[in-house]
C-alpha cells in the first residue's frame, strides 16, 4: 500500500474533513484494483469504538467488498494472545483495595484529611497511579523531586503515595489496566522489531495524548507497511511556527502540540506529514484564520505580520452564525429553534457542548415539537430510577428514617411495582396528609398503625406494616464487610419493589436502567471482598460514588438527525450543521480539576501530564468543529448568578478579526452577528405574550349565605387586619397544606413552650412541685427530649428557656399569690343573635382569686401586643375576658374578669395586661357586633392585606391573591360573587 520510507510514516487530514470519511474513501481508492482480499490484510487501528463503528457503516454503503481488520487501541488482539502478561485486576477492585489503605492512613494519621475527603482522595490516588504506570513514571522518580519550596505539602502527599509503592514492585504479577496496557504494547513492539509485519498497518484517529498511546505509534510509524494518520492536522501552520511548541509549559494548551511530541519522538518535521488525502476542507480560508488565531499566547504578535496575508476574511465567516445571547435560557431556546428546523429539512445537525446544563435546557425546549434530540452522553446511572432508588434505599441505614425519606420511597415509581399498586398509591397519599396533619417528623411503627387503625381497612393495616418493617428502624451501627452492606442493601430494595405479596424484585431491574444498575451491583458484588469493613455511611457514600460512573443510553427513540455530542463524539462524526454551544470560559474550556499531589512544575519534572493538556485536546476538539461546512458559536452573557467570560478561543477569533478592517474582519463578523441575532429576534416572537394587566387588589363580595358565621378570638385579628384570608379559609375551604417534615418553627417553639409552662405550673399546683428554676428547666427537657428530635433545635430552646426561667418562677410566685389556676386549655363558644354569630376560644389559663374573680393568661413566645394594638387589632383578650362576663368557658360561671395579661416569653420577658379598664365587656361586645354585621353586609368585601402590621408580613393567602402585582397603595376593587 505504501512506497518504502526510510522515515516513519505520519499522515494527516485537516480540520472540518469528515476524517471517517476521508479515511475510508483513500483505502477503497488505494485498494480498488486489488484483488478482494488484499483490503481484508489491512490492519486498521482507531482509539474509540464510536470511530470503529463509523468506519464500518461507511463500508456498508457501498459498494460491496471485503472489511480490513478494525481494532481498538484498548483491544488489541495480541492482549489476549501474550500469556506471560497476567490479566488486568479489575478496576473496581483496585479502587477498593485503595480506599481500604487510605482509610487506613487517615485513621493512624486523621490530621492529613477529613474523613468526608476518603472517596475522593482514593479515586485521585488510584487516577494518578494510572497515569505513573501509563506514562512509565516509577514512584522513586517522585521522590527524587526537588520540593523545597513545597516541603510540608509534599510530606503529607508522600505518605499517600507509599501507600501504593507496592502496587509498582507487584505490577507485574497483578497489574491493573493500564499496566497491562503499556505491557502488551511494549512486547508488541518488542516484537514488531524483530519480526516486522508486512502487511499495512494504520493508526489512525489519535493524538498520542498518552504516555502509552504515544508508544504504540512509534512501534507502528517504524513498521515496513505502518502509518499514522492524524486528524485534525494544521497544514497551515507556517513550518517556523511549529517550533514555538518546544516548550510544554507554555504550548501545551495549544491544539496541535500533541502532534509536535509526536514528531519530535519519530524523529521527523512538520514537512514530512503527508496529506492522507486531497480532500479539500470546507472552507480553506477559515482554517487559516482559525490556525493563526490559536497561535500559543507568547507568539501572538505574529498576528502583526501574517494577519494581513490572510486575504478576505468574507469567505471565512460564510455560514458561520455568532449569537450571543443574553442568558443561558436565550442560548438553549435558540439553539433548540435551530435544531427544529434542521430536522423539518431533513438536515444532520449537531450540538457541541461540555456543558451538560445547556443540553438539558436545551432537551427540554425541544420537547414542545416532539423533538427527541440523540444525546451520545446518555443519562447518569445515579440519575435513572434505579439509580436513584437504590440511592434512597442505601441511605435508610445510615439515616434516621424521616417522614420526608419515607413518602419519597413509598411514591417512587419502582416501590411496589406489583398488580395493586393503585391501592400503593392511594394509601401512600392518605398516610401522607396523614402525617402532614399529626406533624410527625419521624414516624415509626405506633404512627402507622395509629393511621392504620383510623383508616378501619385490613388492607391498609397489612400495607402498613410493610412499610414499618420496610422503612423503618434500618439504621445499621458499627462497621461490617461490604458484602453485608451489600447483601442488605439489595435485600431490602428488592423487597421494596416487589411490594407485600411481590415475589422476587418485581421491576427493579427491568429495562435498560434496570440492566444497567444491576451489572454495576453484580461487579461491585463481584469485588465486595476487597472492601473492608465500613460503617453504613460510607457504604452509601462508595455506593453512589460506584452510580456516578455509569450512564444509560438509548433511553427513548431519539430523533436520527438531531444530535447532541460530546467533544469526543464530535471528532469521529459528520453533520451538516454543528453549534458549538456554552463558549465561555469553564466549558470551553472546562477548567482542570485541582490537583491534591502534584503542582504543575513538579508534573513537569516528573515527565507527567500537565494540566494544560486537557484544555490543548480541547482546543484541538474546536479547531477541529469550527472547521464543519455550517457551523453556529454560541454563548450566553449571564449565567444563573453572574457574568460571563468568552471562551479565551472564541476571544482570539474576534479580537484577530476586529484587527483586520483591511481584510474585511469587522464585516464579516458583523454579518455573522446579525445571522445570530436574527434568531435571538425569532426567540423574542415565540415567547412574546400578550400584555395581561396586573391583578387588582381583590375584595371579594361573596354571597351572605356563604359567608362565616363562627370564628375563633384569634381569627377576629385576622378579619381585621386580613379579611381576604378569612373569605379564602372559611368561604373557599382553603387551608394552607402542612409541611411533610414539621421544621423547628416559631410555631412548633411556641407550641413546646405552652406545653412546658403547663405541664409545670399544673405540678407546682396539684403534684407539690416545687417553684424553682431548675424544677422548670427539668420538666422543659423532659418536654422537649418527647416532642422536639432536633438535638440542636433542643439546646437552642432550652438555653432561651434557661434565660426567662428565673423571671418566670419569680412573676410566676406573685400571680399564685393572687390567684390559683382552675384550668389549662379551656374552651369557650359564645353565640350572639343579631347577628347570629358564634365566637369560640380556648384560653392557656385561667385562675380565680380569693374573690371569684377570673384572671386570664395567654403565653407569648413572640411579639407581644401592646395595649393600643389590643385596642385597635388584636382583641383575642378582650374578647376573651367578655366571655367570661357571659359565662362562655366550659365549668366557669359567668364572672368578673379581674385582669387578662400576655406573658412574653421572648428575647424581652414582660408582661402585658389587656386594657379592660378602657374596654368593658359591654363595649367590646358592642365593637364586636358591629364588626361581624358590616362583614355579613352584602357590599362589604373581605379586602386583602387590609392593614398589616408591616408591609413585610406574610400571609398564606399572599398568592392566591396574587400580592405583588399589586401593593397596599392600591384601592381594593370589590367584586360580587355568587
């Protein structure tokens, strides 16, 4: 196939050839008048599976004939031929034997990292030992660094590192994958040296970027009939500008330094790369500017004296459309616009992006044209309903198992995936409001069969003690094998799925998510005995790190012609249209991730990858996209929180172009701008809206009949200063839903506290309690230990508790004094007949004195009232103590009410009297009637928002009447209902 060489063969294809394409097309070219067999002789080596299956569809087309030998360069044949080379340990195992030995070290020496760090410090462990055995880096070479300016730093990363000496003396007889990698290629080439290969063989679709990649294309370049072909190769590069890429510290960023290495390591130049075909880019001008504009940061005066000779940059910008827009939203809806008319044409269109948040968006505004866009990255494992189930259930043995935990459980779609799942979820909604009723923020087995027991039905009481037994009472202490771990883990999310009368593990596994979670669970059961013992919590922790690795593909039937790719994905694809999309700095480039063990200058030394070679790889990925026959740029100027920075890529375009008016360069990207904004506009029309006026402040008239005829005494401050929340609850039957976990609210503080001041005040009365600060401050932890499960919620109140108590028990001692308690929590209904109207209360506690006359209490752990608000809004003791005037509270007769007092209890104890003196019971009555009558008054409206103590009080009814759109300046517009 080749003429002999006294160099090592090296090809290459320039950016925006379909390199696939043009690959085949010289084989069959080169093969045409040979016999059939001789194409089958070809030994055809390519660096992904994406690319093998690409060339074998471009042979099926046509026209018939024998396939060359396609293999990977991860799979080669001989791996599985060279017996003296032991196989590979598998990876998980390795990364469990590592995670064992850090623990280890961090449990002798905890000052080195937390505990949280274990699975990350393992996995970046285990990453750089597989780059030491790729790159043919021995641990002594480490050690021979000079580190004195790092010295403290490299001592601690030095104890990690010895940790792992042992898996270098031992690689030959266990070695891991990448060892065994470099060791079959290494006795390939030992091999190919002393008896060559005759027949063609070509490697093709690398950049060399790894240390043991690179090693092969050396054996193969040497090889009588071996060659190289490149892709994404700069035949435009001036040969001089190929030398300021000697230095890897400050060219390895740049997209055609792994080409360089390589060169320098076969020994060649640039002159001698080769043309692998003379198919032409498709557009020759634009690879030029592109080559000139990624020159290496140092060297980039040269833009002085070559831009000019760039010619007309017109051409270059031809179907090249810019779009900035003004937020990520913006960039996703026109892409996605795009992406919609290329599939109404019959058009390949593809979406380029590291950046998984705009594919999302992106997924999600095609969904409203039916669009199912082919995303090669496939959905996270950890994100599937397996996934995400297994991660819930693993979790339940660490965690106390809350209400929240059990309704997620008990609503997932693979819980109870049996023939009376219709019954599942009905009793799972009723167990929910259920629980948000009682407020039980960590229900146990009495909870169930309490709700059980309300419901009256076999049915659910049998459901229920499933539940109790499935989610309830998991917590494992101690620590355990992982395969005990495991072997429980699975257990119960089996029995989980398969419901109560289930058999086996009913839908767990089922599809390809299933599928896919259960080959994880079978390898990692597989290598359970290389784990350790480990508590529940770090179980669940490997077990979700073991999730994030994997990935679901082919979830739906995605549209054939719309396609999102990874950089990866796009090297070895062909589209007519490509929108590289999210150009800005963290996406294109993505960042290099920190690295805990080494600084760039000591990777350096050591002969280890720099940091900059992931951003040279994608920056040779760009090169190589923005060379496509149509392509968009695409960024957005804000994300969520903050401005945005260009992609430094993207910036050396404009800035190269914006430089060159006598080429043309500002019109040009002007016209590529008004490409992009022309869609920014067509996204302005499709979501403009009509203009809807502003809600008014309503103040619904509803009919008298449906209007309340009973209230509470709290409820009358409401009617006052909130009417619209009075006709929203009592006429509309709206209550706000109770939260599913009850959080340690002011109103569940206020609630404890009530309990706590009764239940010891009732034992200083009737049980010979004794008055004292710290009789008080037992019976509130006793009180809060039963009703409060936040232990730092409980020392926070406790130690508020501890500040009032000595007032407390002192002001407490003089009303005692005065008065002794008759009762806690008595209720009260009074009803008036004109109107007919009831008023009901419950009063905290009420004493007599020596003269029968009643004294009420009402405890604050808020806001007190002042005399003038008890006046004017909140009347809940004046009409309390009204009551007591018409004998309203059960076992009370009718009696004077000598005085009625809020006790604060908050940051400024203090009593407040309500002002009985300046509101006898006749009056408040009075006031009272003539409230409820202007209420039950067909033209009066219950207005929102009437006169709130503050314009930042909430109001559960805030949205509905829709607060916001309007503000308290404006009139309320009465609207009658019927």
């Amino acid at each position: 196939m080749f003429e002999p060489s006294d160099t090592p063969r090296v090809f290459g294809v320039p950016p925006g050839v379909d390199f696939p394409a043009a690959l085949v097309r010289r084989l069959r070219q080169d093969f045409a008048d040979q016999p059939p067999e001789a194409l089958a002789r070809v030994r055809l080596v390519v660096n992904t599976a994406r690319m093998a299956r690409r060339i074998t569809r471009l042979f099926a087309e046509g026209p018939a004939c024998l396939l060359p030998r396609i293999e990977l360069v991860t799979d080669l044949p001989e791996a599985r031929l060279l017996a003296d080379i032991p196989p590979a340990v598998p990876p998980l195992r390795r990364r469990l034997e590592i995670t064992q030995l850090v623990a280890g070290l961090m449990a002798r020496a905890p000052d080195l990292a937390p505990r949280a760090s274990l699975y990350d410090l393992s996995d970046s462990l285990a990453a750089l030992m597989d780059e030491m055995h790729g790159e043919g880096v021995p641990p002594q070479t480490l050690y021979e660094l000079d580190v004195s300016d790092h010295s403290e730093h490299w001592a601690r990363s030095l104890k990690f590192l010895q940790i792992v000496e042992h898996y270098f003396d031992q690689a030959g007889e266990a070695p891991d994958t990448e060892t065994r990698q470099r060791m079959v290629i290494d006795a390939l080439a030992r091999q190919w040296a002393e008896a060559p290969l005759g027949d063609p063989v070509i490697l093709a679709g690398s950049t060399g970027s790894r240390g043991t990649t690179m090693r092969l294309m050396q054996a193969v370049a040497r090889l009588p009939q071996g060659a190289i072909v490149l892709p994404g190769f700069d035949f435009d590069m001036p040969l001089a500008a190929w030398k300021d890429l000697n230095d890897a510290l400050t060219a390895e960023d740049h997209p055609q330094y792994r080409f360089h290495a390589l060169m320098r390591n076969l020994g060649i130049t640039r002159a001698d790369v080769m043309a692998w075909s003379d198919t032409p880019p498709p557009s020759a001008s634009r690879n030029r500017l592109i080559s000139l504009a990624l020159r290496p940061a140092p060297v980039t005066d040269c833009w002085l004296a070559e831009g000019p000779q760039l010619g007309d940059l017109a051409p270059a910008f031809d179907d090249v459309t810019l779009l900035v827009a003004p937020s990520q939203r913006d960039e996703a809806l026109a892409i996605a616009l795009r992406l919609r008319q290329a599939a109404e044409e019959g058009q390949t269109a593809a979406l380029i992006t590291p950046d998984r948040m705009l594919t999302r968006q992106v997924t999600a505004a095609l969904d409203r044209w039916g669009i199912l866009p082919d995303d090669s990255a496939g959905l996270p494992l950890q994100l599937s309903a397996p996934g995400r189930f297994l991660r819930h259930v693993a979790a339940l043995f660490h965690r106390k198992s809350d209400a929240a935990a059990i309704i997620t459980l008990l609503k997932h779609p693979l819980t109870h995936t049996g023939s009376t799942r219709g019954d599942h979820l009905r009793w799972t909604r009723e167990l929910e409001l259920y629980l948000r009723r009682k407020g039980q923020p960590y229900p146990g087995p009495a909870t169930l069969a309490a709700w059980a027991e309300s419901r009256g039905d076999a049915g659910a009481a049998a459901w229920a003690g499933w539940v109790a037994n499935c989610l309830t009472g998991q917590n494992v202490s101690g620590e355990h094998p992982l395969a005990d771990h495991l072997a429980r883990h699975i257990d119960l999310a089996s029995r989980l799925a398969a419901g109560p009368d289930g058999e086996a593990s009913g839908g767990l596994w089922a599809e390809k998510p299933g599928r896919e979670a259960l080959k994880a669970v079978t390898e990692l059961q597989a290598e359970a005995g290389a784990g350790g013992p480990m508590t529940a919590a770090d179980y669940a922790a490997l077990f979700n790190a073991i999730m994030q690795r994997g990935e679901v593909r082919d979830r739906d039937a995605p549209h054939p012609r719309i396609l999102i790719w990874g950089t990866l994905e796009a090297r070895v694809q062909g589209a007519d249209l490509l929108i590289l999309g999210g150009l800005n700095e963290g996406s294109w480039p993505e960042m290099p991730a920190p690295d805990p063990w080494l600084n760039r200058k000591m990777r350096h030394d050591a002969g280890l990858l720099l940091p900059e070679r992931r951003i040279g790889l994608s920056a040779h990925d760009f090169q190589q996209a923005v060379a496509a026959p149509e392509i968009w740029l695409t960024r957005a100027e804000r994300s969520d929180d903050a401005q945005t920075v260009p992609s430094r890529w993207l910036n050396r375009l404009l800035n190269l172009s914006e430089g060159l008016p006598a080429q043309n360069g500002p019109a040009a990207l002007r016209v590529a701008k008004e490409r992009g904004q022309t869609w920014l506009d067509r996204i302005a029309a499709l979501e403009a809206v009509e203009q809807v006026d502003p809600m008014p402040r309503p103040s619904p008239r509803p009919p008298v009949a449906a209007r309340p005829r009973k209230l509470s005494v709290t409820e009358i401050k409401r009617l006052v200063r909130d009417p619209y929340a009075i006709y929203a609850r009592h006429v509309l039957g709206l209550r706000p839903l109770d939260p599913l976990m009850r959080a340690p609210d002011a109103l569940l503080r206020g609630i404890v506290t009530h309990e706590v001041l009764e239940q010891f005040v009732k034992g200083v009365v009737q049980d010979n309690t004794p008055l004292s600060t710290e009789a008080m401050l037992d019976k509130a932890g006793t009180i809060l230990a039963e009703h409060v499960p936040w232990s730092d919620m409980r020392a926070l109140w406790l130690a508020r508790l501890q500040r009032v108590a000595g007032w407390f028990v002192a002001t407490e001692e003089a009303r005692l004094a005065t008065a002794r308690p008759v009762g806690f929590e008595i209720k009260a209904s009074h009803t008036i007949t004109t109107p007919a109207f009831t008023l009901t209360a419950k009063a905290d506690r009420i004493d007599r004195d020596d003269s029968s006359a009643l004294h009420i209490y009402d405890y604050k752990t808020g806001a007190v009232p002042s005399a003038k608000e008890q006046t004017a809004f909140d009347k809940q003791l004046l009409l309390e103590a009204a009551m007591a005037a018409e004998g309203a509270f059960e076992g009370l007769p009718p009696a004077e009410v000598a005085r009625a007092m809020f006790i604060g209890l908050g940051s400024d104890a203090k009593e407040v009297a309500a002002p009985l003196d300046k509101n006898p019971p006749d009056q408040v009555w009075a006031e009272f009637v003539k409230l409820v009558s202007a209420y039950l008054e067909p033209d009066q409206g219950f207005s929102a928002r009437r006169a709130m103590f503050k314009e930042t009080d909430h109001s559960d009814y805030d949205q509905l009447a829709r607060f916001g759109e309007w503000d308290t300046t404006h009139d309320p517009r009465p609207e009658d209902l019927s």
